[in-house]
C-alpha cells in the first residue's frame, strides 16, 4: 500500500512539474508577439465565419425552401462558398504565421540550450549520456517549439468558439442547449485520463529513444573495435534488444492512440445521436423548426468537434510537458564555472603558473590533489611525470578553469585564473591532447579551430612546426583535405601533428602537451620538441610523456609522486635519486646506455 501511494506522489510531483515547466519557456513567444497577436486576431475572425454557415442552413430551410423562393437560395449558397473561401484562406495563412513562429521559437531555444550547454562545467557531460543530449536538441526542442507556437491561439480560439456556439445554440433552443452542454463534458473526462496515461508512456518512450541514440552514437565511434573483434552480431543483439523495448512502448502508445480515436468517436456519434433524437422530439411537438434544428445540430457538431478539440489539447499539454521537463531540468542547471562579476581580459605576458594549496577531487571524500602547493616559472620547458592516474591531465585542466577547485589558488602571472575571464584565459593557453579530437573538415579548417582569423601563412607556420606541413602537401588537395569523421583518411600520427598545429597557431605564452605525441616514432617527437623550444622561447612549455627522451629534453621534471606532493629537479637528477622516478621510465633506461652506469654505482 506504501508503495502505491509513493508511485502516485511522484507521479504527480512529476505531472505537476511539468506542467510548471511549459510557463517557463512562455518567454520565447515574446519576440515573436505581433505574429502572435496576427494569428489570434485571424483566429477570431474565422470563428463568426465558421458560424455562420450553419444559420445560412437555418435561413435555406426555413425560408427560401419554405418559400419557393430560388434566387435567395442561390444567394445564400454562394454566399456561403464566400464564406467558406474566405475561411480557408484565413486558415492557411494562419498556419503559415504558426510555422514562423515555430521555426523561430526553435532556433532561439536552440541557441540558448546550446549556449547553456558550453556554460556548463565538463564533469557535466560524464554524468550523462549522448543519447540524451541528442533527444534534447533533435525531439524535445521541436515539441517544445510546436507546442508554444500553437498554445495560445488554439485555446483563445477554441474557447471563443466553444462560448459563441453555447450563446448562439441557447438563442436558438435553450432546451437543447442545456441538453447538449450536460452531454459534452462527457468527451473532456475521457481525454483528462488519457491524458494521465499518454504522460507515462511518453515518459519512457523518450527514455528509451535516447538509449537507443546514445548506443548508436558509442557505436559508430567504436566501429574499429567491433570489426576487430567481430563484434557485429553481439551489436546487432544489443540494438534489437533497445529497440524491442522503444517499438513495446511506441505499441503502447499506438494502441492508447486508437482506443482514443475510436472511443472519442463513439462517444460523439452517441452524443449526437441523443441530441439527434430529442431535437426530433422537439421538432414533432411543434417546439422549434425544422431549420432550427439543422442549424442547431451543425452547431451542436461544431460544439462537440470543439470539445473534442479541447480533450486532445489536453492530451497535447500532457506530452509536451514530460519535453518541457526535460528541457528545463538542463536550462536548470547553474553553470558551476562561471566568469566573476568584476573579471577582467587579463594579459599572460609571463606564463608564470603557481598552485596554492590547491584540493579538489571529482567525488567526495575521493581527492585527486590535497592541500598542492607548488610553482612553474615564467618560459620554463618542464615535463609534467607520473604514474598512470595520479592526476597529471587533471592538473592540467585546472590551469584551464575546466574544473572548479574545492579549495586552494590557482595563479598566472601573479593573478588568481578566477580573476581573469575564462574566454581570455583559455584563448592565451594552448593545449593538445592524446585523443586529437579532429572535425570532419578539412585539415585547414581544423588548425584554424583556436584561431579562426588567422591567415593561410600562420597555417602553414604552425603546420611546419608541427612536422606536418610535409604530409599535407602530398595529399591530393593539401590543406583542403577533407579528412572525415574521427579524421579516418589520415594516421594517428598525422592526427596529433595537426592537432599539436591547432595549439602553436594560437602563438600562446603557455603551452601544454599532454601525451600529444604518443603516436609518433622518437625522431618525429625530437624534432616538434626541439622546433617548439625554438620558436617559444619565451612561452612555458609542458609536457605530458612517458617516453623518457620527451622528457630529457626539458629543463625541469615535475613529479606527482601522490595527492599531497609534488617534487620537482631535472630529469637526470630525478633518474640519479628517485627509485620510484626510475621505476616509471625502467625499461626505458636499460636500453639507454647512457643511464647503465647510475645502476652498477648504486
């Protein structure tokens, strides 16, 4: 018993949300107010010529057929074609108004969920899936759009309708009228439960939609790993597994959708065949007229076509709102990282970088760093060592502002990074990474990625520093080489060499290699190491590497022995005194002659 009361607390804690969630995104209608007024306004002028064709029926039967008299006849029929013209013609022009208005609805919520999106701290984007950062753009965002575009002109309109036909049907028979207004809400009730029930199923058929967007998503990244292992009947499997479960509740849906259809239009069909057979008795007791009745009965349809209309509005509310409640659940999310009120464009003139008593961890009670303290100096080359986890990449993304730090100081030149702009401080600091991450452009286009207005020259500067100008050149379209999707035309040598391209073009006054040349061969990492030293001679320069040749060739080693310590002295220093420095590179310093000699003294 517990348990059903528990599942029905949520379930309207989570209906209630919801529905507060659609009022949060009214303000995208209002830029695009005139249009909205223009289409209530046509909406409200169709309504009277909507209703007039039923007392133009009254007028035909009870008077010009009663009459004999044609030539009013055919003035009404035309009239009525006028009509009927000119209510079609207002129609489509309103949905062409609606459709601006949603095309624009849609590329501002768009924009401003993107711009929400990058504002958010990177932990954000572990915590969930792709798949549900695809459905918020590609199916919450366009029924979200669609809704607001036609929410309120369709209630204005429906219920101006629904208000003018009670008037009108009570003017013409106020029997009937109460009659047929005790019968309608008939209709409403069973939409107000359906509602309840198409909720729940849109719920988990969103869920499952984005699973299933989520693991093609990972699949296609991951096509390498299933050829080489053979992996493609195991993935058939598993996406036939998460599409069995989307088309059970696309199923569910369907048949809550038929038995809807089928119900509403039975209801209505009883509905008038009731009000049918009193207005019939009516007629025969000499209460009203034979017109009286044609005309009532078509505004009795439109009455109940209304009310219908109203019931699937409802419907409507209910599955735009579990897209409204996922939509404001990531709109809701505060940025963690966010620029200082008084933060200024502060110039890196040194490079200089220092930690003071920095702690952070991405988990309580987990910490990466605890209580660090230590510093970098203006133009050092140092090289950044470690074992395997213990926090380099990390440290690295602190210098960044990628991560928000739980205590402690992070300082460039003297200033703490949260006093300087996050687009100044990420604009003066080059990096490259292990994984390139390259866009399925061309490799010009890729470089100029940290630095879009700089010039072909620039392009082809950084390219050589990089050791890569060589092998772009001898593709058939050079630096116009459209390299595809994770950038598969090319080696992931020539990834890295254009990705370490991306961070010199920027010029920067610090500049952080983090295993970005892992797939490279000895001679080519020399020769990037050694072009960079020359041509950023008053940058500081860090280095990521486990090879222990990265490594010689910087000044300075600094090494994460653990969460609390960080030791620095040069490479050989290191090798001569540090067992546990010796162990990260040890069978790189047995095949190094020059090192044999430190392991027979000691």
């Amino acid at each position: 018993m517990k348990r059903i009361i528990r599942k029905q607390r949520n379930s309207i804690g989570f209906m209630n949300a919801s529905n507060a969630s659609l009022f949060r995104f009214n303000k995208y209608l209002y830029r695009y107010w005139k249009l909205q007024a223009a289409v209530i306004t046509l909406g409200l002028i169709i309504t009277p010529l909507v209703l007039l064709n039923p007392y133009l029926a009254k007028l035909i039967i009870d008077t010009a057929y009663t009459n004999k008299d044609l030539w009013l006849f055919f003035i009404i029929i035309f009239m009525g074609a006028g009509i009927f013209i000119l209510a079609a013609f207002l129609n489509s022009l309103s949905s062409y108004l609606v459709c601006r208005i949603r095309l624009g609805i849609h590329f501002d919520l768009s924009r401003d969920l993107s711009n929400h999106i990058h504002s958010l701290a990177l932990d954000f984007f572990h915590k969930k899936s792709s798949g549900e950062y695809l459905y918020r753009v590609t199916g919450d965002v366009p029924a979200v759009s669609a809704f607001l575009s036609n929410a309120i002109p369709q209630i204005i309109t429906l219920f101006t309708r629904l208000i003018s036909i009670l008037i009108i049907v009570f003017c013409l028979n106020r029997r009937l009228a109460l009659f047929a207004l005790f019968l309608a809400p008939l209709n409403y009730l069973y939409h107000h439960l359906l509602g309840r029930w198409l909720k729940e199923i849109t719920h988990r058929l969103i869920d499952k939609t984005q699973d299933i967007l989520g693991y093609i998503s990972e699949l296609f990244s991951h096509m390498y790993l299933v050829k080489a292992f053979d992996g493609g009947d195991y993935e058939t499997k598993r996406f036939l597994e998460n599409l069995t479960k989307k088309i059970y509740c696309d199923k569910k849906n369907s048949e809550l959708t038929t038995i809807s259809n089928f119900t509403a239009s039975v209801i209505n069909k009883i509905i008038s065949i009731i009000i049918v057979l009193y207005g019939g008795y009516l007629v025969f007791k000499g209460i009203m007229t034979l017109g009286n009745l044609a005309a009532i009965m078509i505004y009795l349809a439109q009455l109940i076509a209304v009310v219908d209309s109203i019931g699937r509005f409802y419907e409507t509310v209910a599955i735009s709102s579990v897209s409204c409640q996922y939509l404001a659940e990531v709109i809701g999310i505060k940025p963690q990282i966010i620029n200082r009120p008084d933060a200024r464009n502060y110039p890196i003139l040194l490079g200089a970088i220092e930690f003071r008593n920095v702690s952070f961890g991405y988990q309580e009670n987990k910490p990466v760093f605890i209580n660090i303290t230590f510093s970098i100096k203006e133009a050092s080359k140092i090289a950044l060592v470690g074992s395997s986890g213990c926090g380099k990449t990390t440290l690295l993304a602190l210098i960044l502002r990628l991560y928000e730090l739980n205590d402690g100081t992070v300082l460039i030149d003297g200033v703490d990074i949260k006093d300087m702009t996050l687009q100044s401080l990420r604009a003066q600091i080059g990096i490259a990474l292990q994984e390139p991450f390259l866009w399925n452009d061309s490799i010009k286009n890729n470089i100029l990625y940290s630095k879009e207005d700089a010039s072909m020259l620039e392009v082809m500067q950084a390219a050589r520093l990089a050791e890569a100008d060589d092998f772009i050149m001898a593709l058939p379209k050079g630096y116009d080489t459209i390299i595809g999707e994770n950038a598969y035309k090319i080696s992931e040598g020539q990834k890295q060499r254009i990705a370490i391209a991306r961070a010199l073009i920027k010029r920067p006054k610090i500049l952080i290699l983090d295993e970005a040349m892992s797939s490279l061969d000895s001679e080519t990492e020399d020769k990037i190491i050694e072009n960079i030293k020359s041509a950023f001679r008053d940058s500081t320069i860090i280095v990521v590497s486990h090879r222990l040749s990265a490594v010689r060739k910087m000044e300075l080693a600094y090494f994460l022995k653990n969460p609390l310590e960080i030791q620095l002295a040069t490479p050989e220093e290191f090798i001569e005194k540090d067992s546990k420095y010796r162990e990260l590179f040890a069978s790189q310093i047995e095949k190094a002659p020059e090192s044999a000699a430190i392991f027979k003294t000691e």
